[in-house]
C-alpha cells in the first residue's frame, strides 16, 4: 500500500468555495428573525 501526498494548498483552495447554510427551525439562535451578531 502506498501513501499519496495531500496537497493542502489544494484542499484549502477547494475549502474556500464550501458555502454554509445555517437553519434555526426552533428560534434559539435567533432573536425575531435574525441571527445574533454573536453568532456570525
């Protein structure tokens, strides 16, 4: 079995396009709507 080298620049790079969606079905993160700006 042989190792392959990870390019971290590379996975970085890929990383960066990874866009988060956040949801807050039962209202505990947010405060009439919005998400506190202790969160972001």
């Amino acid at each position: 079995m042989s190792l392959t080298k990870i390019n971290f620049d590379s996975v970085k790079n890929k990383l960066k396009k990874i866009k988060l969606i956040a949801t807050d079905i039962d209202g505990t993160l947010t405060k009439n709507g919005q998400f506190s700006s202790q969160l972001l």
